[in-house]
C-alpha cells in the first residue's frame, strides 16, 4: 500500500500533472462594524496529488475544502504556502487547470455549444477550431443531440454535462470540480459519476474535487481527504481500496470494501463533528 | 389515402374525451373587463362633455371628428412626423452614451466614484429647469430638442445598466477569469450579455421619458410638433383640437413602451423581465 495507484488503474500518459501543495494557509477577515473577526480557514495544509490520480476533499462545512480548490484554480490566493502543478508554482489561474463549478454556472444566453467554447474563445482558439473541440467534447459527456440548447431548456444533470464538457475543452491537465453534483437527483448524479470515471479511464487527467457526499468521494477517488474546521486543516487521509477498474458502479456499492471504507470515514467525520459541538461555547 | 390517415388518427387516440375550451368570456376575462371599462368611461364623458361649455371641455366624438379633419389637412401627420425625429434621434443618442457609461460605473469603483455623483443628480433633479439654459446654448431648432429629449432620457437608461451590471453574479465573471479571460473579453462577453434585460428595462423606461421630453421641448422651444399643436390649440380655446394631439401623445407613449417590451423578449429569451429599477 505504498503507491495508491499501483493497483488502480493508471491511465495512459496524456495531459496531466502533479499537483503539490506545500504549508497553505488562508485567513479571511470579516468586519462587522468594529468588531473585526479572524477566520483561519486554512492553516498550514499540505497534500501532493499524483498525475493521474483522483482525490476527494471532504468535511464539514467551514473545513476550508472550498477554498483550497479556489486556491489551486488560482481564483485566491494563499497568505502563505504555496502550490505546484507539474513543478510550477501558481500565481493565478493558468491553461493546466479548469473547474466544474457548482451549479454549473453557465451563460444562459449561450447555447450548450457556445458555453463550451467560451474557453477556448477566451484563449484566442481560431472560430472552426473551436467548434470542433467544442463538439467533441459534447460527444464525450454524450450531449452531442443537445448542442443548440440554451441552459433553460437543459436538464440540471444536462447543465453540469456542458459545465464538465467547458472544463475539459481547454485539456486541462488538473481537472477540479467543487461539488459538481450537488444540486442533482441521484439517479442523475450516479449517472454522472460513472461519466467521470470513464472520462478519466479516456483521458487520465488529475482529478481534484470536493464533495459532501461520502458515497461519491470512496466511489470516484484513489484517495479521500477528509478535512476538520476551526482551523481548517486535513485531519485523516483515507486511500481507497476498490478494484479498478471500477466500470460498474452498482457492483462497486455492493461490494463489502466500499460499505467499510465509507462506515470509517463518516465515524471519523461524526467524532470530529461532536466533538466540534462540545468544543463549541454553549449560546445563550 | 388521406380518408384512412384520418380514421387511423382517430382510432389512435379514441378513448381520449374532447377537451372542452373554456368559453369566450372565460378566456379574455381581464380584457372584457378593461373594455366595459373604457366604453362606460367614454360614455359617461360624451354625455357630460355635450352639456359642457366647449371652451373648457371636449366629448368623444367631437374630439374623433377633429381627429379626421386633422389627418385629412395633413396637420396632424406633419406634427407627428416633426415630433418623433428628434425624439428618436434623441433616445438613441442617450442610448448610445448611457449604455456604456452604466457599464464602465457599474464595473469600476473608481469610475462610479468619479461620475457616480453626476448620473444620481441628474437622475434626481428637475431637468426642465435647464431648459432655458438650453435654449441659450442650442437656440430654438431641432438640435434643442434632441438634447432635451438626450437630457432627460439618459439618466434612467445609465442607472439600469449600472444595477445589471452589479446584479451580474461574482460566480459567471470568476468563470471567465478561471479560463483566463481578458478583461475586455469578460465585459464584452459575459457583462454585457448578463446586463442585456436591465439595459432593456432602462430604455423602456427611457422611451417614456422620451415622449415627456419632447412635448415639454415643444412647449419652451419653437412652437412645433404635437406639443406645438396643444399649446396653438389651447390659445384658441380649440378644445376638441387641444385633445387630438394629447390622444395621438397617450398612443405613442404607450405603443414605444410596449414596442421596446416586445424587443426585451426578443434580445433576452432566456430572462424574465428585470424590473427592478422602475421609477
């Protein structure tokens, strides 16, 4: 159990990189007329991510998941600390990373196409070029009937497909999504999970996302961080131990593996949780 | 071969009973209601209007009858015609110069800090009471009206832009910046597409302004145009003449309010409208 890819499956080299963060902190300062407060949510936090690899953050809210992937797609910045992708520190954000949004985010006067290829507009993609990549990845996430479609005639699941499909036209080489699944039914979602998992068998891009959902965090990653607040900090990293490659993600649930690692990472997260609620001064 | 089409129609779907339509009165409720409406109202003032002094009052069909003689002499086509150049050339003029100042002061605190001041003044203040000032810069012609008419229709259509621009949620601009946009790119692309409904509320609301503009234009300036025609009309004490003009005025405001709604539905589909700033 040295190397969490070993037995997983290693895709074939195409974009990807590592990612390194090294020592991240993060404060925010709210003011509420003269009271300034301090939130640590972020405090000395360290992580490499392997090319290739998928990784789950998770916690409680406040635990600071949020921010780091907002740091590691360069939209904040870190007060100390920094983080590599392939060996070269961010300062911004960059071509090697793009992020499924929550919500999707689309631009609803945009049709599913035109969403898509405002990525590679905003990179100066020649017109033809761009529809091309643009069609090709609608095809990949299987909307390749629905390209005309503005976002209010799509589905929710749909939506988050043409926000995925936005993220990988510029080939990133670190893939991050923050919650992308969220918001959807789960039968929508569960179908979107496998869609990532053979997206990554395709293209063996680096996945970092963020999820509240235990069951998506052990079904999609290699490894599962589970994050604690106040201040926000990695409290146990879980790798897990599913056969690869997982194709069939009903089996995969049935399966006792994926019952136990999930049972100890939410015992883990709940002991964390009461003993936040203790920790906490009672309110009068 | 059309025969059997139509029976194996039928039989396709023959458990389906007849889906009654509501009656007619049923389906245009609001709209018999508002037409009862304005026939009592018309009615009422026709019969007290005849029992009036002509000089103070007019009736319905006296004012219809005016209305005809006006159209015919060609009186009233020239008034209107004289009325809505300078007011389309206005309002399109303040559209020209309040939709990118709303955009540049929505988008940069500097900018609202610097000319913030000026649109919430002019958006505030009486701005007929330049209109002498006016006169004395531009004379009495066509280019006093226009800028009568550019004055006053401006400020409302640079306040909507401003709030649409700060309506414009952080997560759809942090998309762009994630795929590294330019800041041009992020205004043209994402800003100015996500404004388009509060821009379109401002012109409706400019429209009307618009109309207002040009009578009391006409009312200071050369006498001309539809508010010339109401001002000649009541020194004559030509009362049926003064209520054609102000008819012809009511239409109009209505018709380019309504004509500028239609058009929001077009540019934006995707939006409801955003009537968030009306004053």
């Amino acid at each position: 159990m040295t190397d969490p890819l070993a037995e997983k499956e290693k895709p074939m080299a195409a974009n990807q990189a590592g990612v390194s963060i090294e020592d991240v902190s993060k404060t925010f300062v709210t003011r509420t007329g003269k009271q300034v407060d301090e939130v640590h949510v972020l405090d000395h936090v360290s992580l490499r991510v392997e090319p290739g690899e998928i990784v789950a953050l998770t916690g409680l809210s406040g635990c600071g998941k949020t921010t780091l992937l907002r740091i590691l797609l360069g939209l904040e910045r870190a007060d100390s600390g920094r983080v590599l992708v392939n060996g070269s520190e961010v300062t911004g954000c960059g071509a090697d990373r793009s992020m499924v949004f929550q919500n999707a985010q689309l631009f609803p006067w945009r049709s599913a196409l035109g969403n898509v290829e405002f990525g590679l507009e905003a990179r100066g993609v020649p017109k033809s070029e761009r529809r091309r990549t643009a069609l090709e990845k609608l095809e990949l996430v299987g909307l390749g009937h629905a390209t005309d479609r503005r976002p209010d005639q799509l589905s929710g699941g749909m939506q988050q497909r043409v926000g995925l499909a936005r993220a990988l036209s510029v080939d990133p080489a670190v893939l991050l999504m923050d919650e992308p699944f969220g918001a959807l039914d789960a039968q929508t979602r569960e179908g979107l999970q496998a869609e990532v998992l053979r997206i990554h068998r395709e293209t063996g891009k680096t996945i970092i996302f963020v999820t509240h959902d235990l069951d998506e965090a052990v079904l999609l990653a290699h490894r599962v961080v589970l994050m604690a607040p106040n201040p926000g900090r990695i409290d146990r990293i879980f790798p897990i131990e599913l056969p690869a490659p997982r194709t069939d993600l009903v089996t995969v649930r049935g399966r006792k593996e994926f019952g136990a690692q999930r049972h100890e990472i939410w015992h883990r997260l709940m002991t964390g949780a009461s003993a936040q609620a203790a920790a906490e001064p009672a309110t009068t | 071969m059309t025969t059997t089409e139509h029976g194996e129609q039928r039989a396709a779907r023959p458990a389906e009973p007849a889906r009654t339509r509501p009656p007619f009165h049923r389906r245009h409720r609001s709209g018999l209601i508002t037409t009862a409406s304005i026939v009592v109202v018309l009615a009422f003032w026709e019969i007290t209007g005849r029992r009036m002094n002509p000089i103070f009052s007019s009736y319905p069909s006296a004012i219809v009858r005016k209305f005809d003689v006006q159209v015919r002499s060609g009186l009233l086509p020239q008034a209107l015609l004289d009325s809505l150049q300078p007011l389309l050339l206005g309002f399109c003029v303040a559209a020209l110069i309040g939709i990118p100042v709303g955009l540049l002061i929505g988008r940069y605190r500097a900018a609202d800090a610097a000319l913030g001041v000026y649109v919430t003044a002019g958006y505030a203040m009486p701005l007929v009471a330049l209109i002498p000032l006016f006169m004395l810069w531009f004379g009495l012609g066509f280019t006093v009206k226009v800028v009568i008419v550019v004055v006053m229709t401006v400020f409302p259509i640079v306040i909507n832009t401003r709030a649409g621009v700060r309506a414009v949620p952080r997560a759809l601009t942090e998309v762009g910046t994630s795929f590294m946009a330019s800041e041009l790119h992020i205004v043209r692309k994402i800003i100015l597409p996500a404004t388009v409904p509060h821009i379109m509320t401002g012109l409706r609301l400019g429209i009307g302004r618009a109309v207002i503009a040009i009578v009391i234009a006409e009312f200071f300036t050369a006498i001309g145009g539809l508010g010339g025609q109401i001002i000649l009309a009541g020194q004559r004490f030509d009362t049926a003449g003064l209520f054609v003009p102000v008819t012809v005025l009511m239409v109009l405001g209505v018709g380019l309010t309504h004509l500028v709604g239609w058009l929001e539905t077009k540019v934006a589909p995707w939006a409801g409208p955003a009537d968030t700033d009306q004053d």
